[in-house]
C-alpha cells in the first residue's frame, strides 16, 4: 500500500472515531495509535491521560497516555506529535526532542512529588502521578513512545537510552511510515532481532535437531542465563509469545521454585529446570570446526518457560544475584513468516498443555472467530436514515483484515466496498470482548486492559462452545452488534454531559451498561432491552438515552469517590469492590423506558428458533465437509485405527458408514460424529487433512 494511501486510511479510522467518542482529533490520533500498538503487541494496554503543563524551572510537562506492564514490570508513557491535515509535514530531530524532552520532564516531577500538589484529584493525570510514585521501587524501565502522523526526517539520529531519576527510560518513535511498516509485515508486527554475537563471540553453539519437507527447522542449544536477563531487559515482555504474555499477567510472574534455584542452588539449576522453548522466523548460523553456531534470530519469541525467563530476569535486577553458573537449555523452532501466526500460537498451545494455561488462552484460532466473521460478511442490516442499501458490520477476525479488503480495488470497487462495509461499523475482537463483558455485568474487568478482558471473554465463549456451540448463533451476532450501537452511544452521550471531565470516559461507559443490564433485571424481572430493535434501527430510542444519562451520573459520583486507598480512579475501577458500590447504588428505572423493554419470553422463542437453525447449519456443513474428504480417505482412517486400537467399536461402526459413499451419505447426526472423530484421530498420529 502506497503511504498516502495509508495515511488516508488511518486519518479516516481517527476521524470516525473523534465523532463515535466526541473527542478532539488529536486525542482520537492518540487512542487510534494506541490501538495500532496493541495489535502490534507494542502495548498490552492503554489509560487515555492527556496533560499538558508547566513544571520546575519552567519545563513544559507533556503526556497523552501510559500503560503498566505487569509482566517485565516496565511503563509505556505515550506522547503524541499529530499534524492531521497537514500531510506534508515532517517529524525533525527538533520536534522529537521537544516531544521527549517534555514527556521525560513530567516522568521527573511525577516522581520527585512536586506535581501532585499542583493536580486535581479527580483528573487520571492525578491518579497516574501517584501510581508512579508508589511504584517507583518497583519500575524496571520507562518506554517513552512518541506517535505521530507525520514523516520522520532521514536526519533524525538514533535516540540513545538515559535515566529519570536513576530509573532507565528507552526511546521509540513510531512514525506514519513505521506504522505502515508493521501493516504490511506478515506478522503484524515489528521485528524483533536478536543479535547472540553482541553477547558470545561466536554466538550460541548448537545443534540441528530436526528437519522437515515443508520448510520447519528446530536447534537445540544452552544460553547462559546472564545473556537470556539481558535480552529479557532489553525487549521485556515482547519477547513472550501473546499468549504467554496473558497467563504470566493473570497468574503472577515469578516462581517460587525457580528463583530458589538461582539464590541457592545455581550450579544445579540446569538440572531442575527444563529450559525454554522458542520460536523465529529466521536465524543466522555459522558452522566452524568446532561446530555449529546460532549467531542470531528474527522475530524471537519464548512460547514455553515465560516463568523461568521473567524469574531469572528478576532475580537479577531485584535479588541482585549472581547469574554465572546458570545456564538454561533452549529448543528453538525455527518457522517460515507466512504461517508463523498460527503455526507458532499452535506450537505455544501444545508446549503448555501441561501447564495452567488452559484453550481458552489459545483463542486466537477459535472457530468462534470463524463464524463471527461469516455471519458479518452474510448477513445485512437494514438500510436506515433514507439509504438506499444495506450495509454489513464488518467483524475484524484477523489483524488488518478491513484495511487488506480495499488494496487491490479499483477506486469504485472501494467506494462499493465503503458503502456496504462503513469503517463506523467495523467490529474488532478486543471491541467484541469490551461489549460482551459489560454486558454481563463485568465492568472491573473491562476496566483492566483488553487483553486481560479478551482472556476472561475468551474463556466464557470456550465454554459455552463446549457447552452448546449452537447458542452463538445469527441471533447473538446481531445481538452482538446491537451491543455495540448501545456502547457506542454512550460514548457519546457522556461526552455530551456538563459534568464529564475529559476522564475515564471508558471506565463510566463500561459501568453505565452493566449498571442498565443489572438495573433491569432488578427492576423489571420479566423483560429486557429489546436489541433486535436497536440492531433494525441501528441507533437507540430518545428513551433509552434518556436513561442511559441518568445511570451514567450516579456512575461518574461513585468512580471518581473511591475507598481511602485508592488514589488511582483508574485502578479503582479495576476493583471488583467498586462495581459493587455501582451494582448497590439506587437508580431508577424511568416509566418511559419500561415501555421500551421487551418480555423475556418472546426473546427466549427467537433464540430457541436461532439455536434450531444454527443446528441445521452445522449438520449441512458437516455433511458437505464429509462428503468432500471421500471415502477414500474414511477408509484410510479405518484402517489406521482399527490397526493402532484407536477407536472404539461404536466409532468404528460410524466411520464404517463414511465408506459407503457417495451411494450412501451419513446424516448430519452422524456427520458431526465423523468431524469430532477425526479431530481425536489426528491429535492420536493420524495424518491432519
């Protein structure tokens, strides 16, 4: 994609958003960006925080935004250079040291206390202020992130690292040209590239354990444990795989076990530990008489001993132990960049499939996602406000798949492409989560960051598939996308609002639709918010707002008065005790509004009727996709497992009927019996087809 091009399509998704949320551009360009970073796993979340100020002698403070990683324990701090219609400007060396230089200063103040006196304490720049103090001890490193829509100027020199305040702050510029570069990457993502030279000076010796047709390599080799806490230190938590990254940041990163292994058995430590697993997509060697050397990898990541690296890491920088006599074994899978995605989230699937991290972690390849994404691109809502078509609500399955949709249309193929998919209507996974959990009454969680909120979401929809898979069906998807009008709303409704103040707009949006879900069934038991009619209307009704920006008042009152030790509001609304206060703080439901509920029963007919042709649609699918294996390849199936004692005789006698085709073709009963089969048959050795 050309860069213009590019920055048109990023200018529209900030544009779009800036109207949905009534936010300025500028801070629109920050969320957008953010977002960006997210996907790219720069970020594993994002607080909106923007402040602007003047601090000792005179230094302008500047902040748009931050996140705490709880996995390498570093803080990204955000600030933003954005032109928006300006295109032909330029990010120069002055412009960037301006915008470090204002953001390292506010770090400063923050820590040393001198600005706390001068902030309100209802802003989020208050909250974060304290945050930083509290944790000062307990902060490996800053990532000062400067986003901008603009060029970087070719004479921008490499930022080097420095210090605030004895504490280590990185540099990263992600200009308009950086993020077109991760868009078009395989991966989605930047590279990251190890260098094992820089650390040995012949690099790793290893060996080549494995070999394959279709282009996977695997080495075995030791690092030393000094060399993996450095890289560790230097890439922090991107060196995890995504959904490594997830579990250590629910469960708590350091082992008990492995850091008394390092403090008091170093020597024995390669013993007791297994070692790590990883995966590149590429990696440089070096063979010698003295044998092979891996000398560096691309796109590095650990998908099995996230615990040993992060643990050795720690002790380290915390413990202040020696790492000398620990060395770690490593197995490294190396795996071609086209199907990197999905071969390495399946290799991190089976390398813990011993360990706590359950499938639901694993939900990247989820067939929910598939059937979310095909309801989207089939089914049409109905045309509103005087259009002549319909249009479609475009469900995000994959990173860029929206954007990737309009590269190679001719410019009225776009246009089409526009009219029947309206980037206003583009649904992500995160967004997908964030509606869901606020809809059931989960706001807290919400409020931690999408990733942790997407894990939560992601093991409810793990279960209810397992449960009853014919449940999220055509009616939940629209459903789904009613959710996201009702959300959607309400951003904009509390944007409008004379108390709102610029701050934690996510966090009241989120808590003002659990509150009206659960103010419902309190209220009124029998009934609940008709959805398919916000999903025909696609906007909700003056009496829905009406109550919308009731609840949303005694909502603002209760998040910006937290408990005594809570001076973060932010991390306030993390606490599942502050939902509690919301759950239990009185709101009425307005006469008004009950007119526009519907009964219980009448919503429960319309999904039995929706889970009985999402059943037809499985059976059907099932049969089309046993019939297109053939009989061949049943009967091939037969005979390995009747060979190897891998099927029972009731399976055998269904896989049996599978022979009989095409004179005979199973049922959908029978064909959804065949899938399941075959799935169990391949976990056992049979060839995966």
């Amino acid at each position: 994609m050309e860069l213009e091009d590019f920055r048109k399509v990023f200018n529209e998704a900030v544009n779009v958003l800036a109207v949905e949320t009534g936010d300025f551009k500028e801070a629109a360009f920050v969320s957008e960006s953010a977002q960006r970073l997210i996907d790219a796993e720069e970020l594993t979340g994002f607080e909106p925080c923007h402040y602007e100020g003047v601090g000792t002698r005179n230094h302008k403070l500047r902040i748009d935004g931050y996140w705490f990683d709880d996995v390498d324990e570093t803080v990204s701090l955000i600030v933003a250079f954005y032109q928006g219609d300006s295109v032909d400007e330029t990010l120069t060396m002055t412009d960037v040291t301006k915008c470090f230089s204002t953001l390292t200063a506010f770090v400063a103040d923050a820590l040393s206390g001198r600005l706390k006196s001068n902030l309100e304490e209802s802003t989020p720049v208050y909250g974060l202020v304290c945050d930083l103090m509290e944790k000062r001890d307990s902060i490996a490193r800053f990532r000062a992130i400067l986003v901008s829509d603009a060029v970087l100027s070719t004479r921008v020199k490499y930022q080097p690292e420095g210090e605030v305040t004895d504490i280590r702050i990185e540099y990263h510029i992600w200009d308009i040209t950086r993020f077109l570069r991760v868009h078009e990457s395989t991966l989605g993502r930047d590279e990251l590239e190890v260098d094992f030279t820089e650390f040995v000076q012949d690099g790793l010796p290893c060996l080549q354990a494995s070999q394959s047709d279709d282009g996977y390599k695997a080495y075995l080799c030791v690092i030393s444990a000094e060399i993996l806490a450095t890289i560790y230190g230097r890439f922090g938590s991107r060196l995890l795989e995504g959904n490594v990254r997830s579990f250590l940041s629910v469960t708590g990163k350091v082992n008990k076990a492995i850091r008394n292994s390092i403090l008091n058995e170093p020597g024995m430590f390669f013993a007791y530990n297994n070692g790590i697993s990883a995966t590149a997509t590429d990696v440089k060697l070096m063979s010698t008489a003295s044998g092979m050397f891996l000398c560096g990898a691309t796109h590095l990541q650990i998908v099995n001993g996230g615990q040993t690296t992060a643990s050795i890491a720690t002790a380290k920088v915390k413990d202040k132990a020696s790492l000398d006599k620990i060395y770690v074994p490593m197995k490294l899978s190396v795996i071609s960049a086209v199907v990197a995605e999905q071969v390495i989230r399946q290799i991190s699937y089976s390398a813990n499939s011993q360990n706590k991290v359950s499938e639901a972690d694993f939900f990247a390849n989820h067939p929910f996602h598939i059937r979310i994404e095909e309801f989207s691109r089939r089914l049409w809502a109905p045309a509103v406000h005087g259009a002549q078509y319909e249009t479609h609500w475009f469900y995000e399955r994959a990173r860029g798949q929206y954007t990737n949709e309009q590269v190679n249309k001719t410019p009225s193929e776009k246009n089409r492409f526009l009219l029947q998919n309206p980037r206003n209507q583009l649904i992500t996974k995160t967004d997908l989560a964030k509606y869901e959990m606020s809809w059931q009454e989960k706001p807290h969680i919400v409020s931690r960051g999408a990733q942790k909120n997407f894990l939560e979401y992601a093991k409810w929809v793990n279960q209810k598939w397992n449960t009853d898979e014919t449940e999220l069906n055509e009616e939940y998807f629209r459903g789904i996308v009613a959710k996201a009008i009702l959300f959607r709303h309400t951003e904009r409704i509390i944007s409008e609002q004379p108390w709102y103040q610029n701050g934690y707009r996510a966090n009241i949006v989120t808590y003002t639709v659990a509150r009206l879900v659960l103010l419902i069934k309190q209220s009124a038991p029998s009934f609940t918010l008709d959805l398919k009619s916000i999903w025909t209307r696609s906007e909700i009704s003056p009496e829905l707002e009406a109550q919308i920006k009731s609840v949303a008042k005694v909502i603002f009152d209760i998040i910006v008065s937290p408990i005594e030790q809570y001076q973060n509001i932010t991390e306030w609304c993390k606490n599942e005790l502050c939902w509690s206060r919301v759950s239990q703080a009185p709101v009425i439901l307005q006469p008004q509004f009950f007119e526009q509920l519907i009964n219980t029963e009448k919503v429960r007919d319309d999904r039995q009727q929706a889970k009985h042709l999402q059943r037809t649609d499985i059976g059907i699918k099932a049969q089309t996709t046993v019939l297109n294996l053939g009989s061949k390849y049943w009967d091939e199936m037969f005979r390995w497992g009747y060979t190897n004692n891998k099927l029972s005789d009731d399976q055998l006698k269904i896989v049996k009927l599978a022979l009989q085709m095409p004179r005979k073709l199973p049922n959908e009963i029978q064909s959804v019996k065949l899938l399941q089969i075959k799935e169990m048959m391949e976990t056992e050795g049979f060839p995966v087809r």
